[in-house]
C-alpha cells in the first residue's frame, strides 16, 4: 500500500508506527529525484462512447497509463509503479474493486489515505500518491491527484487492465508527458492526512497547500 510521501515522512511514522521500516507490503517511499510536482498535472479526459468498450493500458517500462476505448486514448497520465524487487505485476486484470475514500487498514501507517482506490489484484491497486519518476512502490500503481480523480470516473468495476513493459503510445503520447517527482515537497501534517480534511480536499483536486 501506498502511504509514505518523502523520507521526512518515513521518519515521522517510524515514530508514530514503531514497525513501519520493517513491515512495508506494497509501495514505498520515493526518494529524491528531479521533476515537477504533480499536484498543477491536471490531463485532458475526453468521455467514451461506450463505456464497457472502455480499456486501462499499463506500461511499467516508460510509467505511463493510458485509458483507451478501441485505439483510441481518452486520458494519459504519468504513474509511478513497483521497483524492481516488488514490481508491479504483468498481465491481464480486471478492476474489481473501487473506492473513493480508502485508508490503509493495517498497521504500521493505518489510517493513511489511498485516495481513489482501484484495485485489480489483492493488495495491489492503482491509487493517488505521491509521484516518483523512477518506479519506487511495492508493486502498486500511484497516479497524481487530478489524474487519478478522472481515471476513477473513466473506469469502473469491470474494467480491463493490461500490465505490460510498453505500450503501444509510449513512443507517441507517453513520451509528451511531464516528468513528474514530489520527493522534494515538503510532508503535510500527519494531523491532516488522518482527517477527513485530506478527502475532503481530494474531491476538489487540491492537497494541503500543494498547488
């Protein structure tokens, strides 16, 4: 699961939560790299025709997702996905589970926040988080805020999603996306990410004072 933004707030839950190094399951914390923030990434959506024509496409070589109905792609975003040694898993998924409000129910970092929560294989999900330009999870899929908000809206339970090294737009659409790395944002409060605040400011695409 994805729950830890910066190493600063890697520091902070190994207080509040003792036995958070040592019992990570599914994401992890980025660390610095270089990029834009991806708080101002808010992608163009375009709406299907048919919806259960809709496809998720996953390519974890170039961290790129793109919606697609037939060849054609409604939205692409940036994402970042697992690293080598919890990656992401390959293959043919469905979507089968979605929640808007999703915290993280076991400890350590129970209670943090997994906005937009689409699952597509027990504990592993494409979720917002904090973005990271190199794959850094442990095998989930983290999205920006305004992208994950509309990928949401775009997919439903059901929904096909293929998880593959490439794509066939990476070289094309996926290459004209922004790089995207928050590991030099500074952490919202703990205080804030516990609270109903966090989603409450999620629905209006905002976090904290990240703009």
């Amino acid at each position: 699961m994805d729950f830890m933004p910066t190493q600063r707030l890697k520091v902070l839950f190994a207080v509040v939560f003792p036995a958070l190094a040592l019992s990570l399951t599914s994401c992890t914390t980025p660390t610095p790299t270089s990029g834009r923030n991806s708080f101002s990434f808010d992608p163009p959506a375009q709406q299907p025709s048919n919806p259960a024509d809709v496809k998720a496409m996953l390519s974890t070589g170039a961290q790129r997702l793109y919606i697609v109905e037939g060849n054609k792609i409604l939205l692409a975003t940036p994402a970042t996905v697992g690293k080598p040694s919890t990656p992401t898993p390959h293959g043919n998924f469905r979507i089968y589970s979605k929640q808007k409000e999703r915290r993280r129910a076991s400890s350590p970092g129970a209670g943090y926040p997994m906005t937009y929560w689409m699952e597509f294989q027990p504990a592993y999900g494409m979720h917002w988080g904090f973005m990271n330009s190199e794959p850094r999870t442990h095998g989930c899929v983290r999205l920006p805020l305004k992208a994950a908000k509309k990928v949401f809206n775009l997919v439903r339970v059901g929904t096909p999603l293929h998880v593959a090294t490439s794509q066939p737009w990476d070289a094309t659409v996926g290459k004209s996306l922004p790089t995207l790395d928050d590991s030099r944002l500074a952490d919202p409060p703990l205080s804030y990410m516990l609270s109903p605040k966090v989603f409450q400011d999620a629905h209006a695409g905002k976090m904290w004072n990240f703009q």
